[in-house]
C-alpha cells in the first residue's frame, strides 16, 4: 500500500513539474531579457488624464507585459501642452529615448523626414531587423495597403505603425445638443443654411453664450465643417484627385465668408482666435454654454459627459452628418483607417536596438495584443473582459468603474489607450445606439479628398517644400483669423494672389509628386 502511494505522489509530483515547466516555457516564449530598462517617449499625460496613474507602468496590462518579457519601461510622458516642444528638443539632445513616439497629422515628425530619420543615424531601418519582427510583418504582408503605408518611397521602414485589426470607420465628427434642439423644435441641421437657423435659435431663444465651437484657425480636426465648400484648411484632393491647397481655392473664400457672418452674429465662439483645442474646454461644455462642438463618436449620449460633472440632468449629445451646401455633397471627413496616427521609431543608436525591437514586436503577437486590448482580468461585472459568443468583450471595470472612472480612463488604467494591435470592437461593442447612429451619419460622406499620412518626400523635396509652406502657413492662419473677425487688411482675391507670390503652387507640385508615388508603391 505504501509503495502504491509513493507511486502516487510522485506521480502527481510528475505531474505538477511537467504542467509548471509548460508555464514556463509558455512564459518563455514572451521573455526577451533580464535587467534591461528600456526608455520611450510617449505623448500621454496620464498623470493629468487619469486618477493614480503617473505613467504606463501604473498599467494593469504594461505591468503583465513586463513579468512576461523582463523588459522594464522607462516613460517619459511630456507635461499637457509641451509635448511637441519635448518632441523636438529629442533631436538636440544627446540623451535620446530608445522608443520614440511620432505622430504625422499631429506633427509628432522628424524634421527632415522619415528616409532623412535613418541616414541622419537617428531612426533605425527596420527593413534590417525584419527577421527579430516576424508578428509585425505577418500582419503587415498580409494587406497590399499595409504593405504601401508602411514604408517610404525608398523602401525604408521607419517605425512600427500602430494597426487596426480590422480596420476603423470615423469616430471624431461635428456633434450637437440634442436637449437643445429638442427645446426648440428643430431637427438635426444638414444643410448649412440648417445650421445658422439652428444656432440662431440657440443663441436667441436659449441663450447659449457659444452656439458653435471652433478653434483658432476656425476649422474642425478633419476641416469636417468646411468640407461642404470642397476645400480643408491646407492639403487635400480635388474631384478629379489632383492635390490642392484649400486657402487658394473659391471655396475657402464662401466658407469664410460664412463664418464671418456668423462671428458678427455671435453664432461662434467670439474668443475662437485663442482656443487651440479640438473641443472646449469642461467648464464651458458642462455648464451649457456650447451648442456644438466636434468629438468623439464615445462621447457622444448621455453618459460620458454625466460623469464629466454636467450641471444639466438632460444633457445629450448627437452627432451630425458633415455640413453641405445646398443639394451638395462632402468629400471630406474622418477617414476609415487600417492604421492609427501612432508610429513608434527605434533609436539607431540604442544599446538596446535588438531588444527594442523585439519589445515592440511582441506586442503584435495574439496572445500581448489581447491584453493590451481587454487586460488581465476576466469577469463581466468585475473584470476588464469577459467572452461570450460573439467573443471578447470589455467588462466592468471598464464599462461600469467602481471608481468613477470614465471608460476611456479606465481603459487605460486597465488596458491601453491605443493598443499596436488593436481590436476596434473593443470600442464599438460597447457603443449605444445614439453612437452607433453617429457614426453612420458621418459615414454618410466619403473621404476621396483625404491624402494619406504615409506619403513621403524625398530630402531636397522636403527641405524646399518646408521652405515654402513655413511662411505661407503662418500667413494663412493670420488671414483666416482676421478676415473671419472682419480685421483683415486684404480681399480674399489678394490674398490669393500673395500666395502665388509665396510660391504655392511649387508646393503642390511636390505634395502632387508625393501623392502619385505613393499611388504607384
């Protein structure tokens, strides 16, 4: 009997080694050094965004990756509003990151450019270090618009684009009070003929002190509310898909024509030549002293800005479709992406290139993607995820925070902002029917008129493109805001012609050069 229980338990000792050492080994897989801390430069002010958090290492999901791969993160997250000005002294400085954040429509760029990045030492190639990436290059082989995104006209690979794993439609747009119209009577506007009856009524029989949100150079993030008149406030493609700069164009003229009128009226923000933000800021927006402003698609409801603090029990927000003229059409608008704006280089010049690399890679693998999207705990109610049979889904923690946190804090507390790999579902599983309706009404236009962020030039062409279009951008904003305040001391048509003497149309000759390369990648 005693022989037969010794069997027993080594047997089940057998057992237990043999399932710890599949742990390990599992474990392994992810492990890519000991004692090694690796330091990125990340433009996320968690400290300021998140209660408790100070930086991605307060991450329940940056915390797991980290026991998995023995990599420690140094963040180097720039206070809120210095983190373009921290970015650009990266390039002054001899103590570089290892992992830097870049960011193309946010300006988050090397000056010279990507290919100019590598033969400068500063960026690695990674077409060199493709055999240490082999997550990020399955998925990126596996699509031809990955495969021309991702890399520049010469063929260099300068980053790792943060990807979407089945894509991502619009989810920034104009929004508007839905209690405000409700009040008076009105439908949501269409038209902009719609719009300044809308806000007129707003500002005459409510008394809202901002009717219509814009910022300073009176445009919205995507130039959404100008889309209407064909033109955004600087790159875009014409009907014909020929590359244009929007300020040379008739349209430009009407649309500001039409917000100057509006400003005489009151109708937008009287203070617009000092507001930098995508949005205003909580004390205007939670006190009802905005009708409409452009968001995002999660925010738009009830909910979001209830736990923000608004005053008012009614408060709920819709979005819009994007502005047309009269029995027009819009080109322009948010568009469905395969990629986020995020790109994180790798410093040439790192003691630890290969681990950065790997580090970055495995953050495309099924098993860290899923993390980074849903966390670590599972548990409807309790936890950062649950599955059903539709699959993965988040839980509690982040739809229903015990702690008030909003969903988009606690998915960072939890999970990531923005995962490398992510799953947009995530997102949009947990989206009303009001947000769902938002996003269809944005999906109402197109967005031919948008020129990707991944076109590139070379070093001559961006040096004299930036030449140009230093001067004539700081021109165009100083216009656009004093015509629309009505202190302009030129005519649109001089304006124009002051362009042309600046040199415009060499610069779209090279934004036009760029465009077409890109088309034949």
């Amino acid at each position: 009997m005693a022989k037969k229980l010794i069997a027993l338990v080594l047997g089940i000792m057998m057992l237990m080694i043999i399932t710890v050492s599949g742990i390990a080994e599992e474990k392994s897989d992810l492990h890519i050094a000991d004692d090694v801390t690796l330091r990125f430069f990340f433009d996320l002010d968690l400290a300021a965004n998140v209660p408790g958090m100070q930086n991605y290492n307060d991450s329940d999901a940056y915390k797991w990756l980290e026991e998995q791969t023995g990599i420690h993160i140094e963040w180097i997250h720039p206070a809120s509003g210095t983190s373009r000005e921290a970015f650009n002294l990266l390039f002054a400085s001899d103590d570089m990151p290892d992992l830097i954040y870049n960011s193309i429509p946010n300006g988050f760029v090397y000056p010279s450019g990507h290919d100019m990045a590598i033969a400068d030492g500063v960026y690695a190639n990674l077409k060199d270090y493709e055999d240490l990436m082999p997550n990020y290059m399955a998925i990126v082989n596996s699509n031809e618009t990955l495969k021309r995104e991702s890399v520049t006209d010469e063929g260099n690979r300068w980053c790792f684009f943060y990807i979407y794993k089945d894509g991502r439609g619009p989810n920034f747009g104009p929004t508007i009070r839905k209690d405000f119209l409700d009040k008076v009577g009105m439908d949501l506007p269409e038209t902009y003929d719609d719009w300044h009856e809308v806000l007129t009524a707003f500002k005459e029989q409510l008394g809202i002190e901002i009717p219509l949100y814009v910022n300073k150079d009176t445009f919205m993030w995507y130039s959404e509310f100008a889309a209407g008149y064909g033109v955004t406030k600087d790159w875009s493609l014409n009907t014909e898909g020929k590359v244009i700069y929007g300020p040379c164009e008739d349209g430009y003229g009407e649309y500001l024509d039409m917000m100057q009128q509006w400003y005489k009226e009151g109708l937008i923000d009287q203070s617009f030549s000092v507001h930098d933000g995508r949005w205003p800021e909580n004390d205007l927006l939670l006190n009802d002293k905005v009708g409409a402003f452009p968001v995002y698609t999660s925010w738009t409801g009830h909910d979001y800005y209830a736990k923000q603090g608004a005053t008012n029990p009614d408060f709920n927000l819709v979005g819009t479709k994007i502005p047309v003229k009269e029995g027009g059409e819009a080109h322009y608008r948010m568009p469905d992406m395969l990629t986020n704006t995020y790109c994180i280089a790798v410093n040439a010049q790192s003691k630890h290139l290969e681990e950065a690399i790997k580090w970055m890679d495995a953050q495309y693998s099924e098993e860290v993607a899923f993390v980074m999207n849903y966390g670590v705990t599972e548990g409807k109610e309790d936890g950062s995820y649950y599955f059903d049979d539709n699959g993965p889904h988040w839980g509690g923690l982040i739809t229903n925070n015990p702690d008030g946190l909003t969903q988009g804090q606690a998915r960072q507390r939890y999970t990531t902002n923005n995962a490398p790999y992510e799953d947009y579902n995530r997102v949009m599983g947990t989206w009303t029917d009001i947000q769902r309706e938002t996003q269809a009404r944005l999906m109402e236009s197109d967005y031919s008129a948008y020129i990707s962020d991944s076109i590139t030039m070379t070093e001559a062409e961006q040096e004299e493109f930036s030449d140009i279009m230093g001067d004539i951008t700081t021109y165009a904003t100083e216009f656009t805001v004093n015509y629309v305040m009505g202190n302009a001391s030129q005519t649109f048509d001089e304006f124009r012609a002051q362009l042309k003497s600046m040199n415009i149309d060499r610069a779209i000759e090279l934004k036009q050069a760029a465009v077409d390369r890109f088309n034949a990648r």
